[in-house]
C-alpha cells in the first residue's frame, strides 16, 4: 500500500514539474516575441535602439 502512495506522490509531483516548465517556456515565448516586437519599433522610429 505504501508504495502505490510513494508511485502516485512521485507521478503528481513529476507531472505538477512538468506542467510548471512547460507554463515557463510559454511565458518566455511570450516575453521573447515582445522584446522583438519592440526592437523592431524602436529601429523603425529611427532611434538607436540602446541607451548609451
């Protein structure tokens, strides 16, 4: 009995990683298509595109 509790603990807490990294990479899509889309903005106002 204990082990069916020790197999279903480690499979929630695996697929609960899972689901957690896969959520990371969505956001970082996410955060990496709004970075192109404001390079490219900002080299279309014909501005440099850094601060310095």
């Amino acid at each position: 009995m204990s082990l069916i509790l020790v197999v279903l603990l480690l499979a929630i807490l695996l697929g609960g990683l899972g689901f957690a990294l896969h959520a990371l990479w969505v956001v970082a899509a996410i955060v990496l298509v709004a970075w192109l889309v404001g390079f490219a903005v900002r080299l279309g106002e014909g501005r440099r595109w850094y601060r310095w």
